[in-house]
C-alpha cells in the first residue's frame, strides 16, 4: 500500500549527483580514451543480443541458399567458374607486375610491402542512431582485430575499427559526419582529406585550391598518410566540383566506391604497410 | 517471489533493448519509438520505489554503449524523465490513457531535445523530422505497452 503515497527525500539529490555523472562521463568519453574498457566490456554482455537480432538475416540468407533450385545454382556455379578463370588470367599478369614493382620499389630502396594481410568478417547489425554511421562486424580481438585497423568491402574502403571487444568491433563508416580520410587523386597525385557528411552516398573534399587540377570522375586513393590507413586502396569518384569564388577555394563531393549501404562481407586490413607508428 | 519481480522487470527492458537494435530499414528508422523509454516510465510509475533513477542510469548506459553514442547521453535523458515522471506518477496513474499518452509524449520529447543537444554539442546536425516523429510513434504505442505491462505485472504478482 505505502507504493501509492510514495515519495522519497533522497529522490532529488539522487538525480541530481547522476546528472553530474552523465555530463562527467559524456566528457571523459569525448576526450579521453579511459571508457573504453567499459564500453568493451558492456558490448560483450551485449554481443549474444547483437547474434540474436541478426539471426533472421542470416536464416533468412541460409534458407535462401537451401531452396534455390538446382538449375539456379548450377547457373551460379558456371558464372562463378567464368569469373573465377578471368580472375586467374589477371591474376598472372599480377604476379609478373609485382615482382617487377617489388624489384622496382628495391631499387628505389623503398621498403613498402604490397600485400596486406586481410581477415574476413560479417556484418552484423548497423547501429540505429540516425546521427552516426557505424556497422558492427562479427570479428573481434580473439581473431586478431585492433582498434584503428582499416575496414574494405570488395569495391574500396568502408572505415575504420572504433571498438573492439572479445567477440565483435564497431567500425565507423567514411561517411559518419565525425569521420576524415586522407586520399589522394589518382590521375594528378594531389592530396586531400575526404570528410563524411552523413549520407551514404557523398563525401566532402572542403579547401582544395581552386588551382587544384581536379574533374569530375576522377578516382581518389587512401593516401597512406596519418598511418591509419594503408596507402592505395580505392576510396571514392569525384561527382561535382563547387567554385567558392569568394575564398578561392573549390569544394568537392565524391561517390565512396565501397557499398557502405549493403555490403555484407567486410575484409578488415591488418598490416600497415610500414607507416603506421602506433 | 522477490527474484521473479526483478527478473520480470529485467526481461521487459531486455526485450525493449532488443527492440532498439533491431535492425529497420533506413527510411523507416527515425520513427523508432524509444522502446526502453517508455518500459521505464511504466515500471517507474507503477512501482517507483525499486525502478528509479539508478536503473534508468544504467540502462541508458547500455543503450549508449549499444549506439554508439557518448557514455551518458541517452542515460542523461533517461535519468531526467524518470525524475519527472517519479514526481508526478501519482496523478499520472489515475489518468485515462489518452492523457496518460499525451503526458509519455511530452516526456519522450524532453528526452529527445536532451539526445539533440548533446548531438549538437558534438558538432552533428540532427535530421529534423526524426525530432517528433519518434516520440509522436512512442506516443502511439504507450497504451499498448501500459496494457501490456500491467497484465504481465498483474499476472506475476509484482508490487
């Protein structure tokens, strides 16, 4: 009974010491790195939920699989064949031009590796703030995943490893409006950092010289700079080139090449290819 | 019987946790009720002595960590509408449900503004629509979620 004439003196005092808790905690885990044990350790408690809620995905893909018909799969498994004989006649060409580059990168005396050690990962839920881009992958420490490693689906790079417990890490995606990526244009080697700007689809080049020998469909690279992410990957297609004739500067929005939106097999890039100094 | 009750309670908020990690199609997502939200608000105005503002801390904890966002943003949210609704769960209790909706919704939106705040603190523009339109939907669904959680509550017994 003594429920419905409830009402207790501490009550206020209570909020008000977890509101100094919360604004404390929401500026530690902005500046600092200190929480990210806590967070680790609470998304390991979170992790069996995060495989529950991706299960009907991947029944419903399972069950797909099993009752395709057997015309379907031979149809896929000659396609693949076709493909798979393209890609090793490439594939030799490859291995010539490699020793060749390594040959030449040892006679420039430059010591950069060229294959980069990969781990294949799932997707397993995207994180359903609308402000942020982030994916959690099914990979975690126990398979070899560090904070920072750089994420690439098949077509170019994702983002990159935020958290990382036992089981499962979050990645932020190139596109998160709190993410930048060093790039580098292709066709005229000048450099640039991509911004993400919270849709799937663009990222911003701001401040690039007006000068700047930049058109449409150029590709932009990871440039390797910053050691965060290894140099050379594919990341983006310029889309639109902006004259700001004010400042003098020209703004630009690419295209990422990577399906942020529906990739389902994420490779995460564990070498770094000698620049990184972390 | 005291295990059951804090099991029942612990189940609820798991299941509205799930609820927010589901994953919905993009168009569809910022018209996510905030599930944990209103299960809180139910058990806090049902039996505000053992759900308060501790849980709703460290359920909004969790709900951070499985966001992503700050430590402490949706717990912040959570903390300052469970003191609200602990201050005025007495004459809450007693309303039809239309205007009990109506008060969730006011509750939800502080919750919102307080998300969108911090947000904007951070630097990140916040979609507008997605600023009603979640607890408008949250308000919706409130007298299912109190009609449900009063059986289950009636059923376990739980005072």
């Amino acid at each position: 009974m003594n429920q419905l004439h409830y009402r207790e003196q501490g009550t206020s005092i209570r909020t008000l010491f977890l509101v100094g808790l919360c604004i404390a905690l929401m500026f530690v885990d902005q500046r600092f790195n200190h929480l990210e044990v806590v967070r680790s350790n609470i998304s390991l408690v979170l992790s069996p939920i995060r495989y529950l809620v991706s299960l009907p995905a991947i029944t419903g893909s399972w069950a797909n699989e099993w009752l395709s018909s057997h015309i379907e799969l031979l149809n896929e498994n000659s396609a693949l064949k076709a493909k798979g004989r393209i890609l090793n006649a490439r594939l030799q060409k490859m291995q010539v031009l490699k020793a060749e580059n390594t040959r030449l990168r040892n006679m420039l005396g430059s010591s950069r590796k060229l294959a980069d050690q990969v781990i294949v990962a799932e997707l397993l839920s995207v994180d359903q703030n609308p402000y942020r881009q982030l994916i959690e992958i099914n990979k975690g420490t126990f398979d070899g995943v560090e904070l920072g490693l750089a994420v690439i689906d098949d077509f170019g790079v994702m983002g990159q490893v935020i958290h990382v417990n036992q089981y499962t890490a979050t990645t932020i995606l190139i596109s998160d409006p709190e993410h930048a990526i060093p790039v580098q244009f292709i066709r005229s080697g000048t450099r640039s950092v991509a911004f993400g700007n919270g849709s799937v689809d663009q990222l911003e080049l701001r401040y690039l010289p007006a000068t700047a020998d930049i058109k449409v469909n150029d590709q932009l690279v990871t440039s390797g700079l910053g050691g965060r992410f290894p140099a050379d990957y594919p990341v983006a297609t310029v889309i639109s080139i902006t004259k700001d004739l004010t400042h003098g500067f020209v703004s630009v929005l690419a295209k990422p090449l990577a399906r942020l939106d529906s990739s389902r097999e994420v490779l995460v890039v564990k070498s770094n290819n000698g620049l990184a100094a972390e | 019987m005291l295990n059951l009750r804090y099991f029942v309670i612990f189940l609820s908020l798991l299941v509205g946790l799930i609820l927010m990690i589901l994953p919905l199609p993009d168009p569809v997502q910022i018209y996510r009720p905030n599930w944990v939200a209103l299960i809180l608000i139910y058990w806090n105005m049902a039996l505000p002595r053992r759900v308060g503002p501790w849980i709703a801390f460290f359920i909004g904890i969790v709900v951070d960590t499985s966001q992503g966002t700050l430590l402490g943003q949706h717990a912040l949210a959570l903390v300052i509408i469970i003191y609200i609704n602990q201050i005025f769960h007495q004459r809450i209790r007693v309303m039809s449900l239309v205007q009990q909706a109506i008060y969730v919704f006011g509750l939800l939106v502080i919750s919102q503004v307080i998300i969108v705040w911090v947000e904007g603190i951070m630097g990140r523009p916040p979609p507008l629509l997605a600023f009603f339109s979640a607890p408008f939907i949250g308000m919706l669904i409130w007298p299912w979620v109190f009609v449900l959680l009063r059986d289950i509550r009636r059923k376990a017994n739980i005072s």
